[in-house]
C-alpha cells in the first residue's frame, strides 16, 4: 500500500508541474541543429529530406539547397536522422549545448534500385519495397525503342498477366487491353487513370508524354477504385517539368511498311485447271466449260494480293521544352504522327495531332498547384479491315485471278470515272446461268472508292491543389475534364457494272453500293471528376504507417446526332453533305444519355522494422446505372507482406539481398452496363403503349473477387529480381439477358444477374541488368498462364450461342463449338460403313469425313462438341538490350500460346462450292482413293465445308520479333538510330495474321513489317 501511495503521489507532482508555468521544460536549455543533406554519389543536395530527431516531436524538411534548421534542441546528446524514400537511412549523434549550433552533414547513398522504385498507384504513390500488392511498374525511357503510336502498344508484352493486342494492322485501330484474363460476358477493359483522372480509354495519348505506367493486377491494389476495378487498372503519370535549365527535345522518325507472310494463291493457268476439277467432281451433264474457256486469251493472270498491297509510310515528330525554377516548372510538347497504311490508294490513313502542358507551382512552403492540359486531334480514314462489308482483303483472296484489274479501253461499258473490272465475263442483260467466275468484286474497286473519314477532338487535362496541413499531413484536390467531340462521315459511292437489278429509280447504275448514300453523325462525350483526398506518411526509426481518405465525384453526359441520304447526283468532296442528296430515302436520328458515381475510400498501410507490412484498402460506391436498392456497392480487401530477407537468420545468407512474400485477397466491382437497364421500357404502336423490355429493379453490381500469393526475390544485389504470383479470380452475378416465354409479348430480353466465371493462373516475371564496365546489358522476361472457366448461367440461358462459338458451364467464354474432322472419306465403303444410320448418304469419297461423337451412325448437330479456346493459356514478353561505348540494340521478342482462332477466310477460299480463287493447299486436295487424307475433293457441290468444323479452327499461338533497334551515339545528347518492327514470326496459323483480336477470321488486316529511320537530339 505505501509503495501505491508514493506512485500516486509522484504522479500528482508531475502533472502540476506540467501545468505549473514555470514547468521544467520552460526552464531547459536548448540549442539548434542546421546542416545540409547531399546525395554521396552526385554530391547533389537533396530537398525534401525529412530531418527527425529521434524520441522528440521535433523535425523539418530540408530546403531546395539541401540545408534545414531545428531550433529549441534541448541540450543533451541526441540521435538525428536524415530519411528519404529511395536513400539509406542515416544517423548521427550530437551533443546539443544551451544557445549553440551544431552542424550536421548528410550524405545518402541510394538503395537498390529495384526497391526504391516509387510506383503510383491509388490515388497516392509508395516504394516498391512496401507494396503488398501484385503491382508491375513499366517506366517509358525503357521502352523508347519500341516506335508505336499507341500506349496500349508500348505495354505489349512488358507485364506478366498483361495482355495486349491490335484488333487489325489497320492504321489507328483499337488495341484490346487485358488483364489475367476474361472475367465476364461484358466489357473486360481495364480502367485507366491518367494523372488521377479516370478513362477507358488512352488511344488520344502520346507516348512519349507518358513517365510511367503501373499495372494494379490483383484486388489488393485496384479496389481502391471500386465499382470501375474488376478488370483491372493501369495508372498512368505523364511527364513535368523539372527545376534546372531549359531543355529542348527532338525526336523525329520515318519509315517503311509492307504486307509480309500473305498465301500464294493460284494463278491462272491453276486456277483454270481447278475449276475445270471442280466442274467434274460435281456430277455436272454436257460439256465442261472450263475446259472450252482455258484456251481463252483475255484471261488475265492477276496476283489480286500484290494489286492491293502497297507500301505504307509513317512519321512521328516530338517535340518537347522543360525547365523550371525552384518554384515553377513547366513542360510543353507538341507531337505529330502520320501512317499511311499498306492498302493501294491511301483511304486507310491516320494522323494524331498532340499538344500537352503541365504547370506545377510552390505557391509558398505549403501549398502547390498545378494543371495538366491535353488536346488531341485524330482523323483516322476507315477501311474494312476485318473482312466486314465491303471486305477489301476478304475479296482480293476470292477474286479470280483470270480477272483483270482494269477494263480495255476498247470495253463499251469503259470511264475514266470508273476503269475497273467488275462484270467482264458475261453477255448483257445480266444471265445468272453463265456465272463461272464472277462472285465478288473488284478489291482494287473497293479500296479505291472507300471514303469513310473518322474525326475525334479530345481535351483532357486536370488542375489540383495541394496543401500541407503537417509535412506529414497533406490534402490534394483533383478536378479532371474529358471532353470528346466526333464526327463520322461515310461516302458509299455508286460503281461497276449494271446487272439489270435494284430499284426503278436506279436503273443504269452500277451493282455496287446502288444508290450512292451518305451517312453522317456527330457526337460529344463529357465527363467530369472530382476527387479530394487527405494523405498522411509518416516514417519512424522502426514504424512506417500511410493512410488515405478521399471521396469522388464523377459525371458523365453524352449525346448524338446523325442523318443519311441517298442518291446523290454529284460526289465531288463540296457536294459530300446531305442537303445534296435525294430527300425519297432520308433518315434522322438522336439521342442522349447520363450516369453519374459517388464514391468514398480510405486506405492504410503500416509497415514494422521493414519486415512485416499490412494494407488495407475500402470503397463505397453509389453509381446511377443500379435501381436505388442497389445503388451502393462495397470493395474491401486487405493485403500482407513479410520481408523475409530482413529477418535475422537471413542476415548471413549474402547472396540473396531482398525476399518478400506477399497475399492479398479483396472485391472489385463492375458498372459497365448500359443506362438504365433496370428500367422498363415502353415503345408507342398506334394509340398504345406497349412494354418493350421489362425491368429489373434488383438489378446489381458484378462482382469480382481475387486472392493473390506472390514472392519477390533479388540476388546479387538485387541485380537480378524475380517475382511469382499466383492468383484466383471469381466474377459472380454477372450480367446476362434472359428472354421471356411468348406468354409475355414481343419484349427484348431482361438483364439479370446470374453468370459466374473463374480464372486462375501463374504469373513469372524475372529483370537481370549488368551496368558495370563498357559492356552493359539487361534482360527482362515475363510469362503468365490463365485458365478460363465458366462456372455458372442461368436455367434459362444454358448456354448462349454465336456464329461459330458457345459459352456453356465448363468451358472458356466464347468457346468454338462445331464438328470435329477425323479425316477424308476415300471410298464409298468406307462412307457406307460409318453412316449405317443415314438411309442415302449423300457423302462421296473425297469428302469430309467428321466424328460420329453419340455413334448413331449419323452426322447432325447431336455430333457437335466444342472445338477451340480463344483466350490464350499463355502469354509472354521477352526484352533483350546491350551497349557497348556509342552502339546500344536492343530486341523485343513477345508471343502467346494455348489459343484458337477460328479461319473463316480458309474456308471461303480452300473449301467454298462458289468458283473463287483458292491457295495454293488445294493442290494436294484428294483426287483418288489414298491421294489425301486432310484436303478434301475440289467440287462445286458440298463436300461438307459448310459446316462449322475444326478444319478452320486454327492453333494461332505465335513468337513474334516484334522490334530491333540499332543506335548510335554522338555525344551525350545526339542519337541516330535504325528500328525494325514485326521482323519475323513463327506459328502455324495459316491466316494473315495470328495477332489479331477477332476470333472469326474473315480476312484481317495484317500487321506490317516495317523499318524506321530516327533521331533523338536535345538542346
């Protein structure tokens, strides 16, 4: 009991005495420490440093210059300690004596620099070496030598799990985005922020305005964007000023491309004598006219590929000022790039006009400001680049080549106006019963006729205030604008022969896009965002702890108009608007819609002797697009990181210098559905009002949940740096239309949430640099798996059924799903034998025999089974680069694996019945018992080509190198050098190109080879 008394009786005392005013701490002597912080490499001073004297509250940040004060040191001896990210902690003690000043000086050493990377991620940035979190950071000086127009082209290839591909080889097409796979029926693209503003899209961006990019993978490191998350995010951060003199750049490339790896097609004297095959093989009566018209002489021997293709150009021109002082940096760019593409006639260009400016200013200590300013201006001319109407490439592979390119002048239906061939085979008035080549048209035509002008004006920039409340404490607003007006204008101009058909009105006129129409529309999207954040970071001797409230505001409106109209009598460029057209056949349209997001998040990392870290991440979600019962969405997740290698019983293991194991699990969201699909619509008949769509008011988010386990790992200094990650990705309730019974009336389907779909996969990613000596090298490779399943759909959709793919409970989205080829039926016993089910088989020898899978004996839609994957098992990156004095090269290899892709241009071509032109494959076609086993007969009647089969279900896995460049110093701020694009591919898919998006092959638009020529100087 006394010796409580004396403990109470001592804390009386010194709570009086703290209150007391002649307290003891007023009565200490004190004294002041200054002194300067450099970096010992550079000898450079460092501003920013956070200064603390360690077991005090007092502290500073050093000045511009290096230097900082503390003053009221109380006398006695003291820890300082000089902290910043990327630099070696360092401390020193002093001895402090009552109205003296100590000087300190600090040189920090840099850390290894894989982990004092500072990677930006949700609305806040960290070291690499407290991220928890799958997060892989690309840095653009990296990848300079990769000469794409297009950001999304520049990650190519660069990330694990990231999987990026150009829908066609079509100047200023769209590149498809994905992150460790397809997680849902809908739309799988990314989210994009760009200087903390939210896009879906980045194609206006120039690369060479783009720092740096980060890809958020996995739930830990996205849900801090909620509702917008479930596929991913990459953030983006453009380029600023920096203090120090002005600096004047200048890039500058142009170049070649060409069509490479297209089919050798037949020429004429083989086409003649395969059709003259094919008429025999078809059981036709009386004389075979092939035969007669192989002694023809105004056949042509037209290549129709080397008539379309052409050689493409391109140009790129960069040019971006610098500089700044202590309180004001700037930086203005300005960047032109033009390609014309690889089709004759030059209606497949693409120009994308760039101006970026971004202020940042210290208005005092505290408070910064800044803005960031975009504009683009693209004007794309659209071409048929996917075999879709007209389809140019399409029909430049089926024309036959005894057609020539151009009509003979002595030809009575000859113009100037239109000189192309396009019925020249056949008596007038047109007579179905003599077309034995015509089936198609002229692709020379075509390309020379499209006249489809795309035009988009974007403005997208932000301005943001930071204040610092404490240099630990520091609140940032955001207001973002995304501005985007487009204009669409389309001439479908009339050409070619008169086949006697059409519309009275359009007697005369030539078959070919009868009557001549304009379509035309425009467009405009905007979206405003605001976001507030409060962001604390404090870092102690042994406690890391950051945190993040923020709340934002996003409003999108978008609207549109568009008219067209036909039969114009002139089509000179001054007559191409629809006041010129006929007004019997003229249409109108417009519309509009609206949604808006609100949204609250908070996150919170503490990291513990820099071993043991834990973050936390939450955001609420209300978004427009759900009925107000579900209008509020939740994305928690939480992710932890334990640093190995910092343990005491790693101390001695020298070889290894960082080992991090990390997990994560978490729930992202996804509202990119269309407006008001909760709704019921109604549409108006006569006097009535009728449901056209019924509602669903429960309707709600998709949801997406992720696990993640990975391991870093760095060796010899962290010179080589390996990461592993293994991941599960579940989307539920995913969105899907579901028809009602006729019961219900003629209603479009109802969307309702029901589909799951899983994913899962390893992800390998391994960076080697050796910067030592005059021979410096660096290798950097990826590799991920994915595997895509369906888990779940409704009892009323089973499955949902595409032209040549089904998605079904058990298999990847969008699987291809038909007959399966087991061979060539090579006599009629054979063919007798295996149909004992059909009473009068109609198969020959010759024919395609396919898999009897239920063993009826008979071939009909019960033998079907699915046949193909579309999303790839595989995909990887690999990035070599060497210098040695002046010459740097560098190689960037990239490919994938374990993906199909379904060759309708094969079809059309090799096994159409119509007489179009074939590939030289069907030279080896059967011709006789045992001659083939894999190419059937040539006929003009069915040999079972028309079915949906495995024959055109290709393996389109590929290894591509995608760029060489060989460059030249000349001085430190002179650099020549070559580049070479698409150089060389291996696969086995027989089309023109294993890369492209579509999973039907209708005859895409092939990426080129292409070699460049640059300059990169500074001033």
């Amino acid at each position: 009991m006394h010796a409580i008394r004396r403990i109470l009786l001592l804390a009386c005392a010194l709570v009086c005495a703290a209150g007391s005013p002649t307290s003891l701490s007023a009565q200490q002597p004190t004294g002041t420490i200054s002194g300067q912080v450099v970096d010992s490499a550079t000898r450079q001073p460092l501003a920013g440093v956070n200064v603390v004297i360690e077991g005090t509250r007092l502290g500073t940040q050093t000045r511009d210059d290096g230097t900082f004060t503390i003053v009221g040191v109380p006398a006695g001896t003291h820890t300082v300690r000089a902290r910043r990210i990327g630099y070696g902690s360092i401390p020193v003690i002093v001895n402090v004596t009552d109205g003296a000043t100590v000087s300190v000086a600090f040189a920090l050493e840099k850390r290894a620099a894989v982990l004092d990377q500072v990677v930006v991620v949700g609305y806040t940035s960290q070291r690499k070496a407290s991220i928890t979190g799958a997060v892989s950071s690309v840095e653009m000086g990296d990848l300079e030598s990769r000469r794409v127009p297009d950001v999304a082209q520049a990650l190519q290839g660069q990330v694990a799990g990231l999987t990026v591909t150009q829908s066609t080889g079509a100047p200023g097409e769209e590149i498809s985005i994905r992150i460790r796979g397809e997680g849902t029926i809908g739309n799988n693209s990314p989210l994009f922020i760009i200087d903390g503003i939210p896009s879906r899209e980045i194609a206006f961006l120039n690369p060479a305005d783009v720092q740096s990019m980060t890809v958020l993978k996995d739930a830990s490191a996205a849900s801090i964007y909620g509702s917008r998350a479930s596929a991913g995010v990459i953030v983006i951060t453009t380029k600023s000023g920096e203090r120090g003199k002005s600096n004047f750049d200048v890039n500058y490339y142009s170049g070649i491309q060409r069509a490479t790896n297209l089919p050798t097609m037949l020429n004429a004297t083989q086409y003649m004598n395969k059709m003259e095959e094919a008429w025999n093989n078809s059981g036709f009566t009386g004389t075979n006219p092939y035969t007669a018209d192989k002694s023809r002489t105004d056949l042509a021997n037209t290549n129709w590929l080397d008539e379309l293709f052409t050689s493409g150009k391109s140009q790129n021109l960069q040019l971006t000022a610098s500089g700044g002082g202590d309180r004001i940096q700037y930086l203005m760019s300005g960047g032109l790039n033009k390609q014309d593409g690889i089709i004759i006639y030059a209606n497949d260009r693409y120009q994308r006009l760039n101006f970026r400016t971004n202020i940042n200013a210290g208005l005092s200590s505290r408070l910064n400001v800044g803005t960031n300013l975009l504009l683009s201006y693209a004007m794309q001319d659209k071409l048929s680049s996917k075999g879709d109407a007209p389809g140019i490439i399409r029909h430049a592979l089926i024309r036959p080549p005894i057609i020539a390119v151009y009509k003979d002048p002595s030809d009575p239906t000859y113009t100037a106006a239109d000189p192309f061939t396009d019925l020249p085979f056949f008596a007038k008035p047109w007579n179905n019963n003599n077309n034995r080549y015509e089936f198609g048209a002229n692709p020379v035509a075509l390309a020379y006729y499209a006249n489809d002008k795309r035009d988009n004006f974007k403005t997208f920039g932000n301005i943001f205030a930071e204040y610092a409340l404490r240099p630990e404490l520091k609140f940032k607003s955001n207001v973002g604008i995304d501005l985007s007006l487009r204009h669409n204008k389309a001439l479908n101009q009339n050409f070619g022969d008169d086949n006697g058909g059409g519309n009275p009105l359009d007697a005369g006129t030539g078959r070919q896009n009868r009557p001549t129409g304009l379509n035309e529309d425009r467009g405009q999207e905007t979206t405003v965002t605001w976001n507030n954040t409060l962001n604390y970071a404090k870092e102690a001797e042994r406690h890391d702890v950051s945190a993040l409230v923020g709340s934002e505001y996003i409003k999108n409106y978008s609207s549109s108009i568009g008219g067209s109209r036909q039969r114009f009598d002139y089509v000179r460029e001054n007559f191409q608007y629809l006041n010129y057209g006929g007004t019997l056949d003229q249409n109108t349209s417009g519309s509009a819609s609206e949604w808006g997001l609100f949204s609250l998040f908070t996150s919170a990392t503490y990291m513990f002797d820099t071993r043991y870290m834990l973050t936390a991440n939450f955001r609420a979600d209300a978004s427009s697009r759900f009925a107000a019962n579900n209008q509020w969405g939740y994305f928690p997740s939480i992710s932890a990181g334990w640093r190995i290698s910092n343990e005491s019983f790693m101390k001695n293991v020298g070889w290894i210098s960082d080992m991090k194991l990390r997990a994560s699990t978490g729930k992202l969201g996804n509202q990119e559905i269309d407006n008001y699909a909760f709704l019921t619509l109604l549409r108006r008949q006569g006097d009535q009002y009728l449901i056209s769509r019924y509602g669903n008011p429960d309707l709600k988010w998709e949801t997406t949940t992720q696990n993640d386990l990975g391991l870093d790992v760095g060796l010899l200094s962290n010179d080589l740096y390996l990461s592993v990650d293994y991941f599960v990705k579940n989307t539920s309730d995913i969105l899907l239309p579901i028809s009602l019974p006729s019961i219900a009336g003629n209603v479009s389907p109802t969307i309702v949430n029901a589909g799951e779909v899983s994913n899962k996969g390893f992800e390998f990613a391994v960076n080697y640099k050796n910067t030592g000596g005059p021979f410096k090298y660096g290798i950097n490779a990826n590799a991920a798996t994915v595997t895509n399943r369906v888990e779940k759909l409704h009892p009323n959709l089973p499955s949902i059924v595409g032209d040549v793919y089904r998605t079904e409970v058990g298999h990847p989205l969008s699987s291809f799903y038909g007959y399966v080829m087991e061979g060539i039926y090579q006599n009629q016993t054979e063919i007798n034998t295996y149909l004992f089910g059909t009473l009068n088989p109609a198969d020959k020898p010759g024919d395609i025999r396919f898999r009897d899978i239920n063993g009826d004996g008979k071939i009909n839609d019960n033998d079907r089974t699915f046949i193909g994957n579309p999303i790839p098992k595989l995909s990887y990156g690999l990035n070599l680069s060497g210098g040695y004095h002046r010459v740097d090269v560098s190689m960037f290899f990239q490919g994938v694996g374990g993906v199909d892709k379904y060759n309708d241009a094969k079809q059309i071509t090799d096994y159409d019945s119509r007489p179009f032109n074939h590939s030289v494959a069907v030279l080896g076609a059967w011709n006789g018992e045992g001659t083939s086993n894999t190419v059937p007969r040539t006929t003009f009647n069915d040999n079972g080509s028309s079915k949906k089969s495995s024959i055109f279900v290709e393996d389109a896995s590929y290894f591509r190198l995608k760029n060489l460049e060989i460059g030249y110093s000349m001085g430190p701020t002179r650099r020549l050098y070559v580049s070479g694009q698409n150089l060389w591919t291996m696969t086995d898919y027989t089309g023109l190109d294993p890369e492209s998006t579509d999973i039907l092959d209708r005859g895409t638009y092939p990426q080129a080879k292409a070699f460049l020529v640059g300059i990169n100087a500074k001033f």
